[in-house]
C-alpha cells in the first residue's frame, strides 16, 4: 500500500524543527496556497480536504497553518458536531455531502465520514455490521464524488503513542489547551490498539486508485504541517493566476470633513498596551 511522497521511516530530517526554519517555510508554502486560491476561484474547481488522525495528531495546528492566509469564502473548515436524531435517519453520508464545495470553493473536513470507521466503531456508536457496510460502500461513493470532478485528498496523521502521551498531558498541565481535553479523549487514550486495528482496516477498504491515503508523520507538529501543505500543492495542478495590478483610486477632497475630531469625545478603550 502507497504511504505518500515516501515511506514513514524515511524521514526528511531528525529531531524537532526550530521555529525560525518553521516560519520560513511556512510562509512560502503559504503563498503557494494563496496562488492555488485563485486558481481554483478562476477555473471554478472543486476540492475536498479530509484531514484524519488520532486524537493529539495535530489536525487542528495543520488546519489553522493551510487556512491562516486564504479567504475563509474559498477554503472553508467543517467540523459537524455529533449526530442528531434527524442526522441519524438519514443516509449516513447526507449531512457530510451538504457541505461539498461547489465552483471555486476547496472544503476542508476536519474529521469527516470517517467517523464512522474509527470514533463510531470503537466507541461502540455504530453496529459492526453498519461498520462492515460503510467500508464497503465508502469506496464506491468516492468514485462518484471523484468521476463527478471534485478532487479529493485523504490525509492521515500518524502519531506515536510516546508522542500522544506527552500531548495529552500537556493539555492536563495548561489552562489554555485544556479545553482539548474531553471525555472521548480520554476514552480514546486507553484503547490504543483499538483505534490501530480500525485504522488498519479503513486503510485496507479505502485506499484506492481514485482516492488514496497518505500517511503523514506527526510525530513533529511542524514538520508534520509543512509536509501536509507540500503535499496539498503538489497534487494539484495549479499555476500563477495572473490578474491586474491592483491601484488605490484617489481619495476625494470634495466636501473635506474632519473625522477625527468628530468622535474625539467618544469612549475609547484605554490604551493599556
């Protein structure tokens, strides 16, 4: 089975990525997003982003670093909260394909159908037998999303169980990351081997020809980002849209007012900083 642009043992580099060589990086595959955002707005194109991983992998520091710098209109985030009743009678994959793209629009699923194959059947919220359909249906519904010309890549982080460890308490340890501390999280965290065995099979039924998996090493949050967004751009055919300079017309001095000193007994916030 193809694992991505190379096998996960054949790292690029070793140790954790400073913050200066991060930023530096980052910035370039940045702008490349923004070149691919108006490819994609002026070809009408349409993608889907499913960003999957354990608990801890870092899906939402790799979401943030790909949308920090594009237009929210383009690439847009879904996170569904669980299920509702009404969700629940309807076919399992109607309330993910509400929110596909359509022309000019690149949707980022964090988590997505795949619940399905990992959270649901471990957790025991689905039955092994509407796990065993949704492997093998799940492919064939890819193939229509894919022979109707949205493009669509599946990423999976891969974090180790060392790594997850010290992230999970981390989150413990700081009032501001606590919050990414929910009771699933913790559940999740004493069945390890649980969540292996249903990543193995979801890899085994849908890594295909027409939607495969890559596997990115997120053992190292920033080597893990970067590496996510070079595979993003890499797989897309985009090129430089090239549009008009942009200039600032002139202002008009028609009518002069003084905005200033007409909000000069206003409230202003003290200046504290």
């Amino acid at each position: 089975m193809a694992v991505g642009d190379r096998d996960m043992s054949g790292k690029s580099g070793s140790g954790k990525l400073d913050r200066k060589t991060y930023e530096a990086e980052l910035r370039k595959l940045q702008t490349e997003l923004c070149y691919l955002q108006s490819w994609v707005k002026s070809q009408g194109e349409r993608m889907i982003i499913v960003l999957e991983g354990r608990d801890a992998a870092g899906k939402g520091g790799t979401i943030k670093a790909i949308t920090e710098r594009v237009s929210p209109r383009v690439f847009r985030v879904v996170a569904l909260p669980a299920p509702t009743e009404r969700n629940r009678s309807q076919m399992y994959m109607q309330r993910y394909m509400e929110h596909f793209p359509a022309g000019g629009e690149i949707v980022i699923f964090d988590r997505s159908w795949y619940n399905r194959a990992g959270v649901e059947y471990v957790m025991g919220f689905c039955t092994p037998e509407q796990h065993q359909r949704f492997l093998a249906l799940c492919p064939m519904v890819e193939k229509f999303v894919v022979d109707n010309g949205i493009r669509l890549l599946k990423i999976w982080l891969e974090v180790g169980q060392d790594e997850q460890d010290k992230r999970f308490k981390a989150r413990i340890e700081d009032p501001m990351r606590q919050w990414k501390l929910s009771p699933m999280d913790l559940e999740s965290y004493g069945r390890w081997y649980d969540y292996s065995r249903a990543r193995d099979l979801m890899l085994e039924y849908t890594d295909t020809e027409h939607a495969p998996w890559f596997l990115v090493d997120a053992n190292d949050k920033r080597r893990a980002r970067l590496n996510a967004i070079s595979h993003i751009l890499s797989r897309i055919p985009y090129k430089r849209v090239e549009g008009e300079k942009v200039k600032l017309p002139p202002r008009s001095n028609k009518k002069r007012y003084d905005d200033k000193e007409s909000i000069a007994g206003r409230r202003f916030v003290n200046a504290r900083y």
